[in-house]
C-alpha cells in the first residue's frame, strides 16, 4: 500500500456520497480522478487488503436481529460445518479461528425473534452445538493508517 492507498482507505471510513455518481464524488473529496479510485479499489480487493466494500447496517436500529456464534467443529468437518452454516441467508460472516469455539460466525436477521430460530436450525443441521454470543456492548472503532 501507498500513501493514495492509505488516504482512500481513511477517507472511505467516513462516509461514502449518496449521489448520482459517488465514485466521482467520493474520487474528488480524495483528490482523485474516479478512474484512479476504481482501479486502486479493485486492486485492493483483488489483494486481499480489503476482504469488503459496501455498507455496513446496524441491523439493530432497523428493527432485526443480530448476535456472534460460535461452535466447536472436528476439523475433519470443519468445511462441511461451514457450508451448511454459510447455506443460510441471515449468516453475514463465518471465520475459522484457533481456539477449542472455532468457527465464529454473525447471525442478522430481519425481526429479532428469527435469530435463535436461525442458531437452532445450525444446530440441528449440524448436530453440533451452537453457542449465541448476543452484544452487550458497543463499540466504534476504525483503522487509521498514516498517509
């Protein structure tokens, strides 16, 4: 990453124009031309650098439901487990992680209500068990990454 790289990634954390051409709009608040922010964007992602782009919802404030899971999955099922628990549509994320939980994953859903009916269909699909990790708390972080 260069320093262009670094003030998009900065720049983007702060919002993203709703506009008829964001792209434009947000190449020029960065000092860019928008072909440039495109192709740096794609090749981020294509790097890796960037895993996402798009919008993050609080699914909360839009009246759904949200919470982290977590499961302890043999690693000989561990891909297996995986597809089943990615196959449904309220799961956001999965990660595989070094731990006895190893598979996290985020669970949103359109009504509240919908996410334990979500982490008991996992189980009973996985025959494993399903460990709901609600919020507590909240907090706002960002990555900042000198220019």
């Amino acid at each position: 990453m260069d320093g262009i790289d670094r003030r998009i990634i900065n720049g983007l954390q702060e919002g993203f124009p709703l506009s008829p051409h964001p792209f434009a709009a947000a190449a020029a608040r960065l000092g860019l031309e928008e072909a440039e922010l495109l192709a740096r964007l794609q090749r981020l992602r294509a790097d890796n650098v960037l895993t996402r782009f798009g919008p993050l919802f609080n699914a909360e404030a839009m009246g759904g439901g949200l919470t982290l899971a977590a499961m302890a999955v043999p690693e000989d099922r561990f891909a297996a487990v995986a597809e089943m628990v990615n196959a449904h549509p309220e799961v956001a994320h999965n990660y595989a992680r070094e731990h006895a939980l190893n598979m996290w994953f985020v669970v949103a859903t359109e009504r509240p209500e919908q996410v334990r009916a979500v982490l008991e269909a996992i189980a009973a699909d996985s025959g494993l068990a399903v460990y709901d990790m609600p919020k507590l708390e909240e907090f706002s972080l960002s990555l900042r990454f000198e220019a």
